[in-house]
C-alpha cells in the first residue's frame, strides 16, 4: 500500500512518520510545496520541535517514509491520500476572522482531481468545518481520466509538545465514510498499533463535527477556569485550590483545568470562531453566542494580565526593560501560533515597553514575525511608527538569564521547565528593585520568590504573601 500525504506541517509530518513507524509494509510519502520544509524533513534540524520525533523519522526516512515536493507524482502513486494542509481562518471577504479559509484544501482537491488515475480513498485529516467532504467530493468529481474516490474524515488529536505519545497511545481513532470498504481499509492502516476498540467509526459529518466539538469543550474548559482566577483575585481564593477541589469530582475529571495567561496554539480559536460561523450559517444564534463567549473569556484573559502588569509597574512601563520568559503557545513546541506571549507583548510594547524575550525554541525571526503579524492594519501594512517599534523595542536573548538583566520585571509566558531551575536569589540579584514577578503560568515556587523579596503576581492567586 502506498500513502500519500499532501502538508508535510505540525500535524501531516509527525502522523506520517508514526504511520510509517508502525507499518513496515505500508509507503507513505510526505509532499509539500514549501521547499524549504521539505528540506527540513530530509535534514538533521526538522522543521518542527516535538520530543522524539527526531528517533521516529531517523528510524524510518528512505526506508518507507517519503519527504518530497514531488506532489503529482505521489498523488498519482498513491492508495490512500491524506490532506493535511493548514486551514486558517479567513482574513478577507465573508467570514473574515471567522469562517475556516478552505483555500489550501480546495486547491489540493484540484490537484488530485487534476492528476489521479485509478480509486483513490481520500482522507480529511485537516480540521475542517462540518460537511467540509461534500465540496471535496464534487471538486473530485471533475475528474479528467475519470478517477473514482470515497472521501473519509480522519481527524488528528494529537497536542502539540505530546505529538509522539499521543499518536503512539491515542486516546481514541475516529474515521467518518460512507464506503464501508474504504472505512476498513483505513482501519486496517491503525489497527496495526491501537487496539481495534478505541477506533471509532461514524458517519463523515459526525467524525467533522467532532473535531470542532472536542476543541471546543477542551478551549471551555480553560476559559472557564480563567473565568474563576479573576474572581479568585478579587475573593483571595487560590485557583489551584479550587481547580483542584472540582477536579476531584469524578465527574469533573482534574485534567485541564490549569488557569493561565490565555490558551493558544493553532486550534482552539479557531475551531471556535469557524464553529460560530456554522451555528450562525444554520440560524442557531444563541449556540453561536455562547461558544464565542469562549474565545471572549481567552482574549480578557490576556488583556487583564498585560493592564495587570501595567498597573502594578505603577501604572507606566514606558522605556522599562521587560523580561519575557517563553514565547512558544505551550512548552516543548516551537510554535507560536495565536500564543498568548504574542498579544500580551503587544500590549506592552503600546504602552512602549522594551522587551527582552527567550525562548529555548523559537526564533528571532519567528518572533518578529509575530508580531509584525498582530501590528497589520487593515490594509494588511504595518504602519512605519510600529515597524520601528518592533526594531527598537525588542530584544531577543539567548537566556532567561539574559533577557532578566537588569529589568524591572520578569513575566513568565511558556511553562518551560528550564525556568524552574533558577534560583530566586541569583534571578534577584540582577533586576531592578522592586523586583516584580508576573507568572503567567503558575510556574514557579512563589513562596521562593517572595521570601526572596521579590512582589509576586501570579494567575488567580489574589495578593500573595510570604
Ligand atoms: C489541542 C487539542 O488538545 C488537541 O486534541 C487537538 O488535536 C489540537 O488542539 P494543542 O493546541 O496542540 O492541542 O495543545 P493543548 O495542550 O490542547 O493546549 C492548548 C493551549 O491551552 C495551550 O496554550 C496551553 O498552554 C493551554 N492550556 C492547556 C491551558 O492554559 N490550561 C490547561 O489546563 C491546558
Ligand atoms: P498543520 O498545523 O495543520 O499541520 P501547517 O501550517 O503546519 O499546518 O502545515 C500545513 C502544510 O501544508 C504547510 O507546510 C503548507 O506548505 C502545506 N500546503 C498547503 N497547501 C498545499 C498544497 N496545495 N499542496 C501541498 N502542500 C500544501
């Protein structure tokens, strides 16, 4: 059997290479147009971080896992073709800031369209909105050397910095058809590694549908924890205690219950906002509002931190050195994607705030880009006044240690373990006093740190003391 992969990204890389890792008699071939992935992949730096990834695609790569650009020639090889390409949300036209750009995905249909030969099963691996392989089918159905497909929903749960663990031991498989046979051949491909029941099987807008639904009670679940650290704040509750005391409700469950800075990735807000545009297509206002309540409660929460911040650095951080530990969404990724670090540092960076930023993952560029990102106007341009604040207002650092030197205060973005390492006293001795501490994380021994002498403030924990 010979798989096909278009979107060699955060989720087509690292699926392939598990595939390939557990089906010794299966080829699977990872193409994209981006070149400088591609490379990547077939280098000893690949392009994504994830923790031991490098072992899987090492023991597999020119034994029968694929990287190339070679698109056409691979779709045309192909049994089975997963689309994985990124599916952001609309920047322009109806359904700007919303509704899920299909443009990558149509354009892949064409192409198999365009250049497959024979039966081809497709799979939807992408996150895409709900009834999303009804326009994939027709776009097929143009084939010109009369190529027949089924069109299957394979959605990826894999979290990011977690990749390898959770394709080894995925919670659960979920596969959504209408071909009985493709379904099983599909099945087949998983069950060489997960047991036979924790593959699902459902109908195709059931497996689309649950993708959306299962981001969007992960994101609740946060947010509604972030909702409670504001109350604890002003309760002098600890948000720990509490998410700890629900968790312990079985019907709760304790994971995912960690109030931070805001949550981020490349899921979450999106698969909400283009699950808001769905129940507003279909009339549904009430669900619609109530699940962007949701990303509402997420962007509060990164506001509140940086007006925190602010007010607490006695209400000006104009020309002040800030220290920004991570910048990564989650810690063991390199991506930044919608990462709470990313808006918050705007924030300060209006208010004119020099920032130096470390993160052990991400780079000066990447960095720069992300911001230069949320800086656009609408005409997609960042204005000359904020280029040049972006140019002299950040500086990157190759240490935690380096971006602290003489600031007047560290904020902690990422959970990076490398920060927890550090002692409070050696961190003390380089800041300015008072020496202020924003833990966006919920990071780090707070006790330590104030004892220390350092004025901590940290997620839902109200004014704390030594
Ligand atoms: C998520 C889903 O978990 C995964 O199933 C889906 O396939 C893709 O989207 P991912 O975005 O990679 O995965 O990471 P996740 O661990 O879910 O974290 C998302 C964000 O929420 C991060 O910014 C994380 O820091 C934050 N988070 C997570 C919290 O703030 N608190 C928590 O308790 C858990
Ligand atoms: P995800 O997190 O969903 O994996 P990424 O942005 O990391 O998203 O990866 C998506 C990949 O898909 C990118 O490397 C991009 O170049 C690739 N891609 C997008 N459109 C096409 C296409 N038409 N043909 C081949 N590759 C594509």
């Amino acid at each position: 059997m010979k798989i096909c992969c278009i979107g060699a990204g955060y989720v087509g890389g690292p699926t392939m290479a598990m595939i390939a890792h557990q089906c010794s008699d299966i080829d699977v071939y990872v193409v994209d147009i981006n070149e400088e992935r591609i490379a990547a992949w077939n280098s000893d730096e690949l392009p994504i971080f994830e923790p031991g990834l490098q072992d899987v695609v090492e023991a597999n790569r020119g034994k029968n896992l694929f990287f190339s650009t070679a698109v056409d020639d691979h779709i045309r090889d192909a049994d089975m073709i997963f689309i994985s390409v990124n599916t952001p949300t609309k920047v322009y036209g109806v359904g700007k800031g919303r509704a899920a750009d299909l443009k990558y995905v149509e354009l892949c249909a064409r192409r198999i369209a365009e250049v497959a030969v024979g039966h081809k099963i497709i799979v939807e691996k992408s996150t895409l909105p709900v009834r999303t392989a009804e326009t994939i089918k027709r776009i097929l159905a143009n084939s010109p050397h009369e190529a027949t497909f089924d069109v299957l929903s394979n959605p990826e749960f894999l979290a990011e910095g977690t990749a390898v663990e959770d394709l080894e031991a995925p919670d659960r498989v979920l596969i959504g058809g209408e071909s009985k046979d493709s379904i099983q051949k599909l099945v087949d491909v998983y069950a060489n590694w997960v047991d036979r029941d924790r593959i699902l099987t459902t109908n195709l807008w059931s497996s689309e549908l649950s993708k959306l639904a299962a981001n969007a009670f992960l994101a609740q679940r946060i947010s509604s924890i972030n909702a409670m650290s504001a109350l604890c704040e002003a309760t002098q509750a600890d948000v720990d205690e509490v998410a700890h005391a629900i968790g312990q409700d079985s019907r709760i469950g304790p994971k995912f219950l960690k109030s931070s800075v805001g949550f981020g990735g490349s899921c979450f807000q999106k698969d909400i906002l283009n699950l808001v545009y769905l129940c507003e297509f279909y009339g549904l206002k009430e669900v619609a509002e109530y699940w962007e309540q949701v990303v509402k409660m997420n962007d509060y929460q990164k506001e509140r931190f940086a007006r925190n911040m602010i007010r607490t650095m006695f209400n000006t951080v104009s020309g002040k050195r800030i220290a920004i530990w991570g910048w990564a969404f989650k810690k063991d990724t390199n991506d930044t994607r919608e990462s709470a670090a990313i808006y918050v540092c705007r924030d300060l960076l209006i208010e004119q705030a020099t920032l130096a930023i470390y993160d052990p993952k991400v780079s000066a560029k990447q960095i720069k880009q992300d911001l230069e990102y949320v800086f656009k106007q609408e005409n997609g341009e960042v204005s000359e006044r904020d280029k040049n604040l972006i140019e002299n207002n950040i500086i990157i650092c190759d240490s935690a240690f380096e971006a602290a030197t003489q600031a007047h205060s560290v904020a902690v973005m990422t959970e990076w373990d490398e920060f927890k390492d550090i002692e409070p006293a050696d961190l003390y001795d380089i800041v300015f006093k008072p020496a202020f501490l924003f833990d966006g994380r919920n990071l780090l021994d707070h006790k330590a740190y104030i004892k220390q002498g350092f004025e901590v403030y940290a997620i839902g924990k109200g004014l704390l003391e030594g």
